[in-house]
C-alpha cells in the first residue's frame, strides 16, 4: 500500500519544460506577478481568458446607439437560437 501512495505522489507534483521563444518569455515576464510561482502565473492566465470573465470585465464600458444597438442584439439572438437547436 506505501507503494501506491507513493507513485500517487508523484504523478501529481511532476514538473515539466516547455520551450519558448525570448519574445514570449519577455511578455509573460511582463504580466506574471512578482510574488507568485510560474504554475501560479499560468492557472490564474488561464482562468482569466474565459469568455465569461472577458463580458464581466467589459460589462458597461460598450455603448451601443440606435441601427448599431439593434443590429448587434439581433445578433446575439440568432446565435442564440442556433446553439438552442
């Protein structure tokens, strides 16, 4: 049983390498936060690219007027319908 408990262990806190170019590397420099670990860095980068976090973020900063206002939520609603069927 120590055996197996061990090998769990393992297969969770396993480091990996991945390879990048030197653009790359600088602009994640760039965003990471000084205090935080690169694994750190890279969930909270994914948690943060959701769709749902974007339209929260965005929420009451687009101001739509008149034909443009009605054009885009006939939009929204046609899309609507077609992920409901």
């Amino acid at each position: 049983m120590a055996r197996i408990k061990y090998m769990f262990k393992h297969m969770f806190n396993m480091s990996k390498t991945i390879t990048i170019r030197n653009v790359a590397y600088s602009e994640l420099v760039k965003r990471k936060k000084p205090e935080e670990s690169w694994s750190e860095f890279f969930i909270r980068l994914m948690q943060e690219d959701r769709p749902i976090d974007v339209l929260e973020r965005m929420r009451g900063s687009i101001e739509f007027k008149g034909r443009e206002k009605a054009k885009v939520l006939a939009d929204i609603r046609t899309k609507r319908r077609e992920r409901r069927y």
